[in-house]
C-alpha cells in the first residue's frame, strides 16, 4: 500500500502514521522528521534547511526530492509506504509521480486529514513532545496534568518544537494554504483524494481513515478545497 498523507500542519499526520504503521506494516516516511534529524546531526543537509525550517518556510524541493529518492530506494519502502509532509507543492507531487512511474510503483491512495484552521492553531501551540521518546501530547488535551511523559517518566522533559511558536505557526498555515492546498484539487483530478473527517479523537480518526482506504476512489467532496 502506498499512501500520501495531505493535511495542513497539525492536523495528525504523525499520529496517524503510527497507527497506519502498525495496521499495514509498511514505513512511515516523514520529510519533517528526516529534516529534523539532519538538523540535530548538524549533516551538510540539515545546515542548509534549518533557516527555512526555523521560519516556517519550506526547504527547497532538490533537496528535499534527493532526500526522498534516497529514503524510497531503501529495502523497507519496497511493499509500501506511508508519506507525510511530502508532498508539499505541486512541483514535488509531479517529481514523485515520475519517480513513482520509474519504479512502476504507482501511489494507491491520497488521504486528507480535514481539519477548521482555528482547531489546527490550538493544536499546534499546545503541542509538547517527550524529548525522549518523541510522543506528542498537547496541553489542552490535559489542562495542568502534562508535566512529564507517562512513558519515560518523570525525568523525561517535554518541549515545544521550535517551530510550534505562534509566530511561526502562523507562516507554516499561511505555506501550507499557498503552496499545499493546490494539492487537494491535483489529486482529486487524478482521482486518488479520499477526505477524511480529522476533527475528533484518534480512534475514530483512523476509524474514518480505514472507511476511507476501503472506499471507492473519487467519492470525496469538494468542501476541502
Ligand atoms: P513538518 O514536520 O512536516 O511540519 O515539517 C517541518 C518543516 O520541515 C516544514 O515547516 C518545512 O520547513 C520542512 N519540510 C518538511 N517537509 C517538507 C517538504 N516536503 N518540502 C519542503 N519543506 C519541508
């Protein structure tokens, strides 16, 4: 199963990925988390992406499409994948479709975590992460009870991805309405977008998300776009 992931920041990418992960035992590949990860490394590559990402910017496509290419070719991804965060502009979504189409393993289905920007906001700035074992939490979720990670435990610390701040929050929506939205129209016309309900718990988010797989393609509507 190879799948794309299309959602604004915030809208539970991640989470569900775990969950898609566990169901269909194919690789979540997250461009934000390779990123991210070159970027604590200090490699050649998290050096030239980290201004971008520290502005809630995108970082340039060649870098991310190398990125990409390398992560595809791996073993792991030969059944399938799950991709979250990338595609992020129509010019990716056009270079993985080529590549795709190299390998003659097309993308089977495209599905939108559909979420009302006022819910993403409050999403986002409540996020915390344990910095030891990367779970998300948010506080709002558990106002005055988020103090340590009930995983790790309490010497575990929970901290706010840099670009979680309101202010550059504020760019990534602003990004993701010029630049990724176009994407919902790109894969309707393609027939691949399936829409799924996002606003409620995780459960029956991946609840709606599994309805979704199942269904026919072509029977999303058009309140998304
Ligand atoms: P995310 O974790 O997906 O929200 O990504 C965090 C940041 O990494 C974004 O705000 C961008 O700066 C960068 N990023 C992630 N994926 C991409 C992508 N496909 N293209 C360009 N930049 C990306």
């Amino acid at each position: 199963m190879r799948i794309v992931l299309l959602g604004a920041p915030g809208s539970g990418k991640g989470t569900q990925s775990g969950l898609l992960v566990k169901t269909y035992g194919i690789p979540h590949i997250s461009t934000g988390d390779l990123l991210r990860e070159a970027v604590s490394k200090r490699t050649d590559l998290g050096l030239r992406a980290k201004s971008a990402m520290d502005a809630g910017k995108l970082v340039d496509d060649a870098t991310v499409l190398g990125m990409i290419r390398e992560r595809l070719s791996r073993p792991d991804a030969v059944n399938g994948f799950i991709l979250d965060g990338f595609p992020r502009n129509i010019a990716q979504a056009e270079a993985l479709e080529k590549m795709l189409e190299e390998l003659g393993t097309p993308l089977d289905t495209v599905l939108l975590l559909n979420l009302d920007f006022g819910v993403l906001f409050k999403r986002l700035t409540g996020r915390r992460i344990c910095e030891t074992c990367g779970r998300v939490f948010n506080v709002y979720a558990a106002p005055g009870t988020l103090l340590h990670c009930d995983h790790c435990g309490d010497r575990a610390r929970l901290i706010q991805r840099p670009d979680d701040k309101e202010e550059v929050i504020a760019k990534r929506l602003e990004v993701y309405e010029a630049q990724t939205k176009p994407l919902i129209k790109y894969y309707k016309t393609v027939g691949l977008l399936r829409i799924v309900d996002a606003d409620a718990d995780m459960d029956t988010v991946f609840a709606n998300i599994r309805r979704a797989v199942q269904a026919p393609a072509g029977g999303s509507g058009g309140a998304a776009e």
